[in-house]
C-alpha cells in the first residue's frame, strides 16, 4: 500500500524536475539563433504485472521539437539567412554526415568555406560549400550564391553554388545529441523548389518566454504537490507503525 | 537532480557575456573605425536519456524518446564589419576608407597590425604613423618643407614643398584585404591582427580588386547603432531575469522537497 503511492508520488516528482531542466534549456536558448524549444513533458507508464492495475507510473517525455516560426531580426548580414517554415539548411556533422538546422548566422572560413556554427554547409552537389575570393555576394531566396568575383568589374556575377535546402515538417525530424536534426525515418528529405529563405534577416529562437514561464510555474506547483502526497504517505505509514508499535 | 539549476545556471554565463559584448560596443560608440561585436549562442549537447524508435517490447517501439538538452553557450562573437559612417574632418592626414579593406601598420616587435583608424599624424621624423605613433606600410617620407599634403582616392600621397610650384609624389598608401575579416583578431587599440581564420592579406592599391577608395580629411566612425544596442540591452536584461527566475523557481522546488520529507 504504502510502498505503491510513495513510489508513484516519487515518479512524478522525478518527472518534474525533468521537465524543470528541459524548461530551463528553453529559457536559456531564448536568444539562439534558430533553435526550436523542446517539448517536453510527461507520459502515463503503467506498472504491468499480476494484480489490480492500479499502478501508472509518470515518465518524462521529449515529445520532439516545436515547429513554431521564431521571429525574423533583419541584421542586414550578407551571410545571414532567415529560413522559411519547413525548410532545413543541410551542414556537415562531425561524422560527415548529413544533417538540418535553421541556424543561418552563416560564417566564412579563411578558404571560403562556407559553416553554420562551426559546421560546414553543405551545397546542392552534396559535397561543402566554398566560396571563391570575391568582392561581394549575394543570396537568392532559393539559396543561389552569387558572386562577383575577385578583380572582376561589377558588372561580372558569377553563381558560386547554391545552398542544399530541404523540405520537411519538423514533426518528422528528430534533435540527435549534438543539436542538429535528422530525419526521423532516416530517407533524406526532398530538396525544396523555388523561394526558401531570406537574406539579411536571422530566424531567432521559437521560445516564447512568457509560455516557458508559466509552465516553470505550472511544473513547481505540480512537484509541491507530488511532494506533499510523499509527505501523507509517510505521515500514513508512521502512524501506521505507531499504532502496531503501541500494542 | 540539480540539473535544471546548472542549465539556467549556462543560460545566465551567456547573458551576461553577451552584457559584456553590448557594453563594449555601446563605449566604443565613438571610436573611429571601430566595428560592432555581436555574441553568437548555440545550444550546448544533448544527453539522451532514452531513444526514441527503441523497443519498449518484443513487438512495440517507444514512440517519444528522453532527452535532455544542457543549456547554452556563446560560442562566438563575431566581428561586423560593415561600413561605418564617414564624416568629414577637414584634417590633411585623415584618411577614411569606403569600402572594404584596411591599413597596414608596423609594430614596434616588428609584426604587422591592421586598422581602419585613419586619424594619421607626422612623426617628428617626418613619417606618416597612427595616432599612436606606429608607422603605416608601405612607409611615407614628408620632405622638409612640406606644406601641404593630397591623398587621392587611389592612395598616391603628393605633397607640396616650399618654393616649389610642382608637387612630388612621396609614396602611396595600400589597402589589405582579407577572405574573412570577421577572422581577423582584435588587439584593441584599433588595430587587428591576422589568425589562421582571417585568411593571409592580399595588399593592393585602394580601389582595386574589391578594395575600397580613399577619402582624404574624412573619418570612419564607429559601426555600433547606439538604438540596436539599447534593444539588445533590454533583451538580454529580460532573458536573464527569465533564466534567474528559472533558477529561483528549481531552488524553491527543492527547499519545498527538504523542508518537507
């Protein structure tokens, strides 16, 4: 009797404290460039075995990443890039492999190498996108990167290559552990057709502070009282004893 | 079970860097030549705690997983390097550059530095150095008697000299330029120094291969917009009350847990 409620108590107090921590990593990433909040939360685990189903556990759940649109920030960077919904940026992760973000403070390496966050991105050919000594560049809406390139008058544009953007809903993306997305079922997503990005304009974090907030509050008040059941049951089992004890 | 407390904890460490990057900016407001910082974040790993798609039976897969992100981090402050406003000085030895590129400077250990603070002085040498007395490359020798000095948009330095109708060419400035100036290392003084990001400097005369032009008695200011930096101030104050909040709220749940059982 006892051992049941404090137990289950305990899974939703250890729940909440999960739930605090991917809250918290939210509210931290509140001002990432293109990150997309976790959704976290809790799923119903029930205890099966023999006996009266009494027993359902809490488990914390990540419920994957929300799709919402972060806010565009027009930064004028010619570099920065503000993705439209649905559509993924494809850099190079540590393994070599391919892998989606909607971080678009893109930088330039001394070779012209094109990254996002360090990572390298990846152009239409697959293969990490240079960029050859120029005097400016420009990215279309559909990812093209042209050129004027060096000691070359203005008149003169050279298309350099084109960003790999995909098409896919974040629903079927999954966040692997360095941050960056993959597609859930593992089949490359479809290259996306005409316009897909802004330039001159950063997407900024999808957190909505005030919503974070309020669940902050919302899973305290959840842990108080989890751990006010803990707090009965024990009260519950100490009478329990004093009474057996007493006799 | 502390972990959200360390994870709001990251997101105050960022916050107040990125104070720090808005502080330096907006004291550099009038800083000639001076460009704009920006703190970049990024989300830190994630711990997973259990896979999604991993089996929950023989037959049946979990359909969520559990994991946990870990916070945040700044991982750059990049340099901007766009174009400050030039205003006119009217002062001989101020040179502004529009457009890209930057000037070359001796150091005393013998390295090189690059500015875009053009505020030059002659030397009692007669040199033309920075405002902290550091020769600028290709070196520029003013004749005893010169009167005045004319630096044309192309960088050819003419002088006039007493008693001379005709004027001389004393040198010409260059302009390096780089694949990544945002690569390049700031050393504060207004100078940079090159690093394995920025790329190696490609010297050439102003106006040429994408460098910018010169303009004499004219000066670069600072690229900092002072109403951006004031946004961005509110920004971060806001978004490191929320993580302290975070902070406050974690460390209640657990005084309630100790006070309680």
């Amino acid at each position: 009797m006892t051992d049941r409620a404090l137990y289950i108590a305990m899974t939703g107090a250890s729940a909440s404290l999960k739930t605090q921590a991917s809250v918290s990593h939210n509210l931290a990433n509140a001002d990432t460039v293109g990150f997309q909040a976790t959704l976290g939360g809790t799923a119903a685990a029930p205890i099966t075995g023999p006996g009266h189903a009494s027993r359902v556990a809490a488990a914390a759940q990540t419920f994957g990443v929300s799709g919402a649109h972060g806010g565009i920030v027009n930064t004028g960077g010619t570099l920065d890039v503000a993705l439209q919904s649905d559509r993924w940026l494809a850099v190079q992760d540590s393994q070599g492999g391919v892998a989606y973000t909607r971080a678009g403070n893109l930088q330039m390496t001394a070779n012209g190498l094109l990254t996002s966050n360090g990572r390298p991105v990846i152009g239409a050919d697959g293969a990490p996108l240079t960029v050859p000594p120029h005097q400016s560049l420009d990215i279309a809406s559909d990812g093209t990167i042209s050129i004027v390139p060096q000691g070359q008058p203005a008149s003169t544009i050279a298309e350099a290559g084109r960003l790999r953007v995909v098409e896919a809903r974040t629903a079927d993306m999954v966040r692997g552990d360095d941050g960056l997305m993959r597609p859930a079922n593992g089949q490359p997503p479809a290259p996306a057709a005409g316009e897909s990005l802004v330039t001159g304009a950063l997407e900024n974090s999808n957190v909505e502070a005030t919503s974070m907030l309020v669940q902050m509050i919302q899973t305290a008040r959840a842990f108080e009282m989890q751990v006010r059941v803990l707090q009965s049951v024990d009260e519950n089992a100490r009478s329990a004893n004093s009474l057996l004890s007493s006799r | 079970m502390t972990q959200a407390l360390w994870i709001a904890k990251t997101g105050l460490d960022a916050q107040q860097t990125r104070m720090a990057v808005i502080s330096n900016n907006l004291a550099n407001t009038n800083t000639t030549g001076f460009k704009r910082d920006r703190a970049e974040f990024q989300d830190l790993l994630y711990q997973t705690v259990r896979q999604p798609g991993g089996a929950s039976s023989e037959q049946t897969q979990l359909p969520t997983g559990l994991s946990t992100g870990t916070g945040v981090r700044v991982a750059a402050t990049a340099k901007e390097f766009s174009q400050g406003s030039l205003a006119v000085t009217g002062g001989a030895l101020d040179v502004g550059i529009d457009g890209r590129g930057f000037f070359e400077v001796l150091m005393p250990d013998g390295s090189t530095a690059y500015t875009r603070d053009g505020s030059f002085k002659r030397s009692p040498q007669g040199e033309l150095v920075t405002s902290s007395g550091y020769p600028v490359q290709p070196g520029i020798q003013f004749p005893e008697g010169t009167q005045s000095v004319t630096i044309s948009p192309d960088g050819t330095v003419t002088v006039k000299l007493q008693g001379q109708a005709e004027d001389v060419q004393v040198g010409a400035l260059t302009l390096a330029d780089f694949v990544n100036p945002a690569g390049l290392q700031a050393k504060g003084g207004n100078l940079y120094v090159e690093t394995g990001a920025s790329g190696p400097a490609q010297t050439g005369a102003p106006g040429t291969n994408g460098v910018g032009m010169l303009a004499q008695g004219q000066l670069e200011g600072s690229n900092v917009n002072v109403v951006e930096e004031l946004v961005s101030m509110i920004e971060t104050q806001r978004a490191y009350e929320t993580n302290a909040k975070a902070i406050s709220t974690t460390d209640s749940m657990l005084g309630f847990l100790n006070n309680n059982l």
